[in-house]
C-alpha cells in the first residue's frame, strides 16, 4: 500500500473505477487502522501516511456529505419534530421497503444467501467499536444509554451473547471469508463511512445519528434475512445473530431516540443537523448495497408496493 499511494486522490469518487479502488484501499488500511501494536522506529512515517489517509477520507465522507444534502435540508431543529423526522426515516428513508428482503427471505438459493452474507459480513465495521468511540466526551444521559446499548452487544458479559462472535458463527458455517476482491465496493464503501464518521471527532454527531439508524431500521431486514436462512437449512443457532437483532434492536431504538437523540438535540439544537445528515448518510450507503446487490440476483424493482 506505501508503494502506490495514487488511490489518495480519488476520495471524492462515489461511482466507477477510481470509487472501488479508493474504497478497497481504504479497507485494506482500516483494517489495521485500530489494531493493537508497539512503538517502531517508522511511527513518523506512520502518521505522515495516517495524516494524508485521513484527508482523502475526509473528501470521501464530504462527497457522501453532499450526496444527501437535498434529503437533508429541512431537518427539524426541534428536538420533538426532530424525533418525528428520525423515526419518519424508517419509513421513506433511503433504501427502505427495498424489494431485496423480501426476496432473500421467499426466493434466494443458498449459494445467493452465500453471496449476500459475504458481501454483509464485510460492510460489518464492528457496532460495539464504533459505539465505544463514538460515546466519548458525549453528555451523561446519552453516554449511559449508549453504555446499555454497548452491554448489549457485548452479551452483558456472557462471551457466548456477544455480538460480533455470533456474525462470526454464522460466517463460519458458510465458510466465508471476505477479501476486497469478492466484495462490491458499495459494501466496502459502508464499512469505510462508518468508521470515519466515529474515529473523527468532527462527525462524532454524523456517527450518533448513523448508530441509532442501524438500530431503527435493521429488525424488519434482519426478521427476513432469518426467515431466508431457515427455508435454506441454516440451523438455528448458526442463524442467532439476525433472530436476536430482529427483536432486540427495536428496544434498543427506542430507547436510543429517547436517551440519546432527545436530550443531546435539546441541550444544543446545532446537533440535529449533524445526527440527521449521519443518519441519511448511513441509510444512502445501504441503498447502494441494495442496489448492486439486487444487480447481482437480477432484481430490478427497488420498494415493496405501498
């Protein structure tokens, strides 16, 4: 990666060559973005590439930025009428009533149910990491509703309940193994925004907005894509990570409108626009997903009717 560092300048790009390869760059260097390490003779070198990294994912999340502006110029500062355009969002937000669950959950084969999970597993950016960074210097009743939400994803200290470990699972059992080469860049493009907006402390608003989203929207995607792997053969507890988030997300985005985003909006009215731009901008990167996906499998109408 230090050899040819070209793929720098393409940030801005949200479509065609110069987008995948920013994208699986971009992967390749988060990957060890926040591995544990030792101090090493180069960390000069180390940070003068970390500064131009973070530069070129700065005009990534910017473009993202002003992809979504129309959606976003009219989010209310109001902290209730606020809330009611948040939760608004799970109904007419980008990439909502997408055709593509309902397929995977009635038609998919198990080698598409295959693809899907890879392409899934790898747009996976850790919900727990991304939730301890983002919770950092936040007010009290935001940070302790977020500590809940972290417990959660941590199994309440049982290893067995953790989150990210039952992903795993079920990766396992189909045997994936995600590289930047089999996976779109649409899905690489999702994991990569959503570790800029939580390591830069500039979006750690944008970040608030895009974890809570996840929680709101995921449960009716997840309650399919369980009811897909069942049909496939998939047993039950190779397939818990989606039968839990189908129902334990909705408490939790309940909780998280009224914990997090309400109090933070009513202490400075400034924040709404930030969490409402992080939250179109996580909705926008799955919209994409759904559809290159829905290219994959041949699936061309983007909503369920109405």
């Amino acid at each position: 990666m230090k050899e040819n560092l070209r793929w720098l300048e393409y940030g801005a790009a949200l479509r065609g060559p110069k987008f995948a390869t920013f994208q699986r760059e971009l992967t390749k260097y988060n990957h060890c973005r926040f591995q544990c390490g030792f101090p090493e003779a180069g960390w000069r070198d180390d940070i003068a590439l970390q500064s131009r990294v973070m530069i070129a994912e700065g005009e990534f999340l910017e473009a993202v930025r002003n992809a979504i502006r129309p959606l976003a110029r009219n989010i209310p500062v109001d902290p209730q009428a606020f809330i009611r355009w948040y939760e608004q969002l799970k109904i007419d937000g980008p990439g909502q009533g997408d055709t593509l669950f309902p397929w995977l959950a009635t038609v998919a084969t198990r080698e598409q149910m295959h693809w899907f999970l890879l392409q899934e597993v790898a747009g996976e950016a850790g919900f727990e990491d991304l939730l301890a960074v983002t919770q950092v210097k936040m007010s009290e009743r935001a940070k302790l509703e977020m500590a809940r939400n972290y417990w959660d994803e941590m199994g309440r200290g049982a290893a067995k309940g953790m989150h990210g470990p039952m992903l795993a699972r079920l990766s396992s059992y189909f045997g994936i193994e995600p590289t930047v080469d089999n996976v779109v860049p649409e899905s690489l493009a999702l994991g990569n925004c959503m570790i800029g907006m939580a390591s830069n402390r500039r979006l750690a608003y944008h970040s608030i907005g895009a974890l809570g989203v996840i929680e709101m929207t995921a449960p009716g995607r997840a309650k399919l894509v369980d009811v897909g792997l069942r049909r496939v053969g998939v047993p039950a507890k190779k397939r818990h990570y989606f039968a839990v988030h189908a129902v334990l997300d909705v408490k939790h985005s309940q909780a998280w409108n009224a914990e997090v985003l309400l109090p933070l909006v009513s202490e400075d009215p400034r924040r709404a626009q930030a969490i409402g731009e992080g939250a179109l901008m996580r909705l926008w990167h799955g919209a994409q997903c759904f559809e290159r996906y829905r290219q994959e499998f041949k699936i061309f109408a983007e909503r369920t009717a109405a």
